[in-house]
C-alpha cells in the first residue's frame, strides 16, 4: 500500500481529505500539531505515538458504514494483542486499556449512491508518547503497559493488515467493554444515565430502557 510519512502535519486526516490515489493509501506523521477528534475537540498527538489516516475507496454499502467502524476498532485491539497490550473496544470509537482510553477513531465518509465512496479513517494510538498532564488520569500509552517502547513501523506494518482483515459484528461484540456496563449518555444538550446492555447489528447500542442510541449521533462515557 501506498504509505507517506511526514515528520510533522497539522492532521493527518486533513491531510488526506486533499489527496486523491487510484487505491487505498495511508498518511502517517510523527507528530501532529492540530490532531482532530470527535465532536471538534483536539487529539493530543506527541512524537511517539502513531498517527495514522488510512483512505479506503469504495468500502462497503452505505448501510453498512459502522462495520467500518467496527473494523478499524477490532484491529487496532487486535494489533495491541500481538503487541502484548489487551484492549478492549469502547462504543463507539475508542480502544481502551483498562479504565484508560488507549486510541481514538475518528471516520468521515463521503457517499455515492447506495455505497460508501471514500472512507478517510483517522486513527491515533498512544503508543511511545508522553501524555499531557490533564490526560494522565484518562489515557494510556503502550509503552506504560508494556513497561518497553513499541517499534512504531511494526506496528503500522500488523495495523495496516489487521485493518484489512474481515471481522463479524459477533468478534465487535465480545471486545466491547460498554455491554453490561452503567453508562452515562450524552445525546444534545441532554445527558442520563443508563445501561448498556448490547450492540445491534447496525452498531447501535441498545440500553436497557429501550432506548437505542445511534453510532455518530450520541456519545458514552463509563
Ligand atoms: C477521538 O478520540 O476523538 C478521535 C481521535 C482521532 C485521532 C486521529 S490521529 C490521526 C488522525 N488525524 C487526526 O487529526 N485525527 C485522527
């Protein structure tokens, strides 16, 4: 696959969103200085950890754009396994380590029809960097729970392939940590508590109100 690093880029994301190739590729910094996250917010993105946009053309049915998703999250946990870290999946777009968030996924897709035409997939891992102070209590890094740093090209080399493996919402399901769990939900400008008690096959989250909370259109914390 066509792969670019750069030393240093405001988003990798933003990046790619300029390119166009005739197939997949992957924009990779070793820092950035404007990392995106969801809902607007700032990705903290030190040298050492991995900054990743993978760009997927005509991935799948406009329906089934979670499984996108769902995928990205199954192989950054699977890639941390083979790196001796257990990760689990944090509905909808987070890895976690524990308690910690690990990774953070953020997708924009644009459409054509009835399937989904480009897939920009941003993906940034905590792996050798030091986390800012304010993040210290919330995130982790590989190499803290490894106790040793992670070869950085590696583990792009095993992402990079795990992100092409096919994974079943079932394999989603048994990695997710939100199932079983209180949660609380922040859906606008409201926010409750709840519990979550499994994943649709669509990837909504199902509480045990009855509510059935859409992946993209709300956000959970433990
Ligand atoms: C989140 O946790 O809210 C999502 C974070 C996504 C961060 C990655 S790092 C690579 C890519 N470039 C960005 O600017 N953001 C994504």
């Amino acid at each position: 696959m066509k792969t670019k690093i750069f030393d240093k880029l405001p988003s990798t994301n933003d990046y790619a969103a300029l390119v166009d190739e005739d197939e997949d590729f992957a924009i990779v910094a070793n820092e950035q200085t404007g990392g995106k996250g969801t809902k607007g917010r700032t990705f903290s993105s030190k040298r050492g950890g991995l900054y990743l946009t993978l760009v997927k053309y005509d991935p799948c049915l406009a329906k089934d754009a979670f499984s996108i998703m769902a995928t990205s999250c199954l192989a950054v946990a699977r890639t941390l396994g083979e790196f001796g870290v257990d990760a689990k999946i944090k509905w909808a777009n987070d890895v976690y380590v524990g308690e910690k968030k690990i990774c953070g996924i953020l997708i924009k897709n644009s459409f054509q029809g009835e399937r989904v035409k480009k897939s920009i997939i941003g993906i940034g891992v905590n792996l050798n960097n030091e986390l800012p102070g304010e993040l210290r209590d919330i995130a982790t890094t590989a190499k803290e729970n490894l106790g040793k740093e992670v070869d950085r090209d590696n583990f792009l080399a095993a992402l990079l392939k795990n992100l092409y493996e096919h994974y079943s919402i079932d394999e989603y399901r048994a990695k997710s940590m939100a199932i079983g769990r209180r949660i609380k939900v922040f859906e606008g400008e409201t926010t409750y508590d709840a519990e979550a008690v499994g994943v649709a096959d669509n990837g909504n989250l199902i509480l045990s109100n009855g509510k059935i909370l859409s992946y993209g259109e709300v956000s959970v914390k433990f």
